[in-house]
C-alpha cells in the first residue's frame, strides 16, 4: 500500500505542501521502518487553514441543516465501503492489528458521521410563550473549531471532532498527533469528494506548537483535545485566554471491580477489554481491576490460561490479535512502569519484557497483589499493564474506585441487579459499565469528570458542545417606556 500522502496538510479543499517545515518521519511501529515523510506546518500553513476555514464557514451554516447532512452520511457510507484499505492504512499508523482496526476505527468514524448526519436537521432551537410576547431561540454554530488528536485512534478522533462540528455548521482545522498524521488526510479526502466544500475540515500536521499557535489565534471559536491531563490543562488554559469554548477528552485510571459472583468467563472477557485491546492505549481503560477475595485466584488462574492465546506479529495479518506499542517511545514508558511495579513490591504474574527484535512490541502484562499507593495503580500507563488489587466489601470497593484524581470510565461485574446499579451510581465517572467494559456506541456521550475532562462527545450530548443560544425577544404589543 502507498503510505506516502500526495502532501502533508489538506487545506481548503486540497493537499499542500510546505517543505521548510520540520520533518516528520512517520514510523510503522511493527518494523520501525519509515513509512512517509512529512512536514509540520510553518506559520503560512496554518494561516492558510484558518483563513480557509473563516471564509467557508458562513456559507455552510447557511446550507439547510439536511443537506449538511446528507454531505456527512455520504462521507459515512464511503468510509463504509473502503474500509478495508481504510483499516490497513490505520494499522501502518498505529500498529493496532488489522483485526482491531477493520472493525474499529474506520467503521466508528463512519458511525459518528451517519449519527451526526442524521441529527443535522433535528439541531433547532425552541419556542418560548410569555402570554403575548415570546422569545425564540436558535442553535447555532461557534464558528471556527480547532480539533488535536492523540496517536491511538486517528480516524476515530478525526471523526468524533469533525462530525459534530459540521453538523452544527462549524469549520474545522485539525491537528492529527506527529506519532499517527496519515488517516486524518484520508477522512479530509473523503468529506471533500462526497461534497463538502472546501475550507471546511482541513487538518495541518505538526507538533505541539503548531497545536498552541491554532489555540491562539483569535480566528478561532473552540478547541476541543483528545490528549493527556499535563496537555489538556495547557490547551485549556490558552483557550481560556481568548475565552474559547473547550472540549477535553483527557486521561484516566479507571477502576473495574469484580465481585464474587460475577460470571468468571465474562469477568476475565471484560479485564482483557479494559486492559489489552489497542495494545492497552485507550483512554478509558479499566486499568486498576479490584477483584473481591472469593474469586481472586480462579480470575487470575483463567486470566492467564486466557492470555496464552495472545497472538503477537505483523499486525496486518489478519490472525494477530496483539499489536506492538505506537512507538518505541511509549514502549520505554510503560518499561519504565512496570519496573516501579516490581520495585515497588507488587507480584508480576505474567509478561513484563519486550519482545525482541524489530518492532516495539511489549508483553501483555499483569500484576497482582498492587495496593492503592504503588505508582502503576495511581499513574496513567497507556499500555499494556493490568493492575489487581485485593477488596472485601463493596462499600471499600468504591471507596478505593474513587479514589482518583481521575473519573473517565468505571465498570462492575456482578450478577446482583441492584448492586450494579448501586455501584454505577455511585462511581465517579463519566462513562460507566456493567457487565461490560470499553463499549463505546456513537448514541452515548462519551466524556470524563474529574481531571479526565470537560464536555462530551457523541450522541447529542455533543450538539451541545459545538453551538450557542441565541435569544431573540418578540414583542407582540406596542412598546412603552419611562419618557
Ligand atoms: P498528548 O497530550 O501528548 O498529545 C495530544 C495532542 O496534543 C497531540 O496532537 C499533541 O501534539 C498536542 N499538543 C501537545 N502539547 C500541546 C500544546 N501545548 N498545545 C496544543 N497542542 C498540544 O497525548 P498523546 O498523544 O500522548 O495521547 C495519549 C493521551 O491521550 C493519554 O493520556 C490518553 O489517556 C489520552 N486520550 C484520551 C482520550 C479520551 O477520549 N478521553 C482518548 C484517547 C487518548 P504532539 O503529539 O505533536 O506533541
């Protein structure tokens, strides 16, 4: 496959290139082979991309809200039929299996624009009686939206910004992460030929300062990070600035609480999705699994039965079901975690080495016996690496669950109704699951409390996120005033 994009930015409507740009060598993280060059944007990329974007903007809010629509549910359908070529491409960026991303990414991508699609004429505002009088309102766009992804889901987080955002009648400039800058140019590709006009989604590549200078710059409405906490409070302080509105899709230390009588295969099913799925690189990742004491060694026991059919290798082999880390940088990371792990006194029960040779590939890695004040179960790992710590009573469970600077996502495995509801309610989290882990429908907002964020994306939650109030008094009856 041509990994080479025809440029580096897609800017109002087409590719563009500028060379004097630092060089960005995109890595296939399963060889360590280069498989593009690139260039970050230089100060006349972005200015082009902003220009482009405040003069497209206008018009398309103009459009009527269905045929918005109908722009991004074409995009949606063609997705839909390319993904295969779509899903290859997704695993050169990140090195997730090809058995991952053909049901994943693309396809997710596609899910946010058919839902956005769809919801575009349904975006109205309300009428408002006062006896004669009335006041009516009207939805509509914040103008232009800066959209900055991180390197685990590149077309999903393209996706999951730019469908609401044109829904609504914005503009976008999108910076993909340095680590993964490949599928974002193809879902630019895509809006453009299933009609969008130009200027509308453009996405320049860079690192993190061509991220700052878009925050900055006062073309721009909104900004909305999918990113770490360290960077989201940067993002979200430059915004401030300009009193931009902000989405932050941030970090997280989920908990995953196993009770006693959970459904053993499903439990240790859940465990495996919210630890090992993308290699362990999501962001709601269920990372400190409390596993209640009656059910501790049979969980641990299947776990590691279960893990043995880890299939490591190219993961455009369709039969791999584990990915190498995106980048040899993040490997080192997590390396460096789970020697705290053992340094720190926790019991290493499976995994823990690299794997060598070419790739950055990383064991799938457990650890038991980890208790609240270790660092792999107050850290954010974004890798492979589960924690379980021991609980007794449910009370202690989700004393310990909440204990965290953190609120994304939270799970529980029980078969007593109630407790699971109990436990949902009482989680402090945006996205909760039970007797499931990691599912992420484009109909369910999807956000986090805590550090872990600010806003929602999907479902209609996220209309919300990218279009103001506006108030419009009628009066019905002569005027009157003072003198
Ligand atoms: P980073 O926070 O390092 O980077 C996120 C993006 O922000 C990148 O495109 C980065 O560019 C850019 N950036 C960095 N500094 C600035 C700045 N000062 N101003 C503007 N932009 C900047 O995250 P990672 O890419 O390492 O992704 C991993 C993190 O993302 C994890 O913490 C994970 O939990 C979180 N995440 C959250 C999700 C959610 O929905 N809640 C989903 C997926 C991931 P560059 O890379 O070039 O520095």
């Amino acid at each position: 496959m041509q990994t080479q994009p025809t440029a580096s930015h897609f800017v109002n409507g087409e590719y563009v290139e500028d060379t004097a740009g630092e060089v960005i060598d995109v890595i296939y993280p399963a060889t360590g082979e280069v498989i593009a060059t690139l260039h970050a944007a230089t100060p006349a990329i972005v200015d082009q991309a902003l220009n482009a974007a405040k003069a497209a903007q206008k018009e398309w809010a103009g459009w009527s809200p269905t045929e918005r629509g109908r722009v991004l549910r074409r995009a949606a359908y063609m997705i839909r039929d390319r993904n295969h070529d779509l899903s290859v491409l997704e695993t050169y960026d990140t090195g997730k299996p090809y058995q991952e991303t053909s049901v994943a990414d693309a396809t997710s991508g596609a899910d946010a624009l058919e839902y956005f699609g769809g919801l575009a004429a349904s975006i109205t505002g309300e009428h408002i009686p006062l006896g004669g009088d009335f006041v009516y309102t009207r939805r509509e766009p914040l103008g232009v939206c800066v959209g900055i992804g991180a390197w685990n889901y590149p077309t999903q987080i393209a996706c999951w910004k730019a469908a609401p955002a044109l829904a609504c009648g914005n503009a976008m400039v999108f910076k993909p992460s340095e680590t993964t800058p490949l599928c974002a140019l193809k879902v630019a590709e895509i809006l453009h030929e299933a009609g969008l006009p130009a200027g509308l989604f453009n996405v320049v590549q860079g690192y993190g300062a061509v991220g700052a200078s878009l925050i900055s710059d006062p073309r721009v409405d909104k900004v909305s990070l999918t990113g770490s906490v360290p960077t989201g409070r940067k993002v979200y302080a430059a915004a401030a600035e300009g009193l931009r509105h902000v989405t932050m899709e941030l970090g997280g230390k989920s908990p995953l609480v196993i009770f006693d009588d959970a459904n053993l295969e499903n439990a240790v099913s859940g465990a495996i999705m919210a630890n090992f799925y993308s290699t362990g690189q999501v962001c709601s990742n269920g990372t400190r699994v409390f596993v209640q004491g009656g059910i501790k060694e049979a969980f641990l026991e299947r776990l590691v039965t279960r893990l043995a059919n880890v299939k490591m290798g190219d993961p455009q082999d369709p039969e791999v079901n584990f990915g190498p880390m995106a980048s040899e940088r993040q490997r080192d990371i997590v390396e460096g975690f789970i020697e705290k792990g053992v340094a720190e006194g926790a019991r290493l029960v499976t995994g823990g080495k690299r794997v060598e040779g070419p790739g950055s590939f990383l064991e799938p890695t457990v650890f038991a016996n980890v208790t609240d004040d270790m660092t792999i179960a107050r850290d954010e790992i974004f890798g492979p690496v589960m924690s379980v710590l021991d609980f007794e009573t449910e009370e202690e469970a989700l004393a310990r669950a909440n204990a965290t600077e953190f609120g994304l996502s939270a799970g529980v495995f029980t078969s007593d109704l109630t407790r699971a509801h109990r436990m949902a309610a009482g989680f402090e989290a945006g996205t909760c699951f039970i007797n499931s882990y990691n599912d992420a429908p484009v109909e369910a907002p999807f956000g986090g409390m805590k550090l872990s964020g600010v806003g929602r994306e999907n479902s209609k939650a996220a209309i919300e996120h990218y279009s103001q109030i506006k108030s419009i008094y009628v009066r019905m009856s002569e005027m009157e005033a003072p003198f």
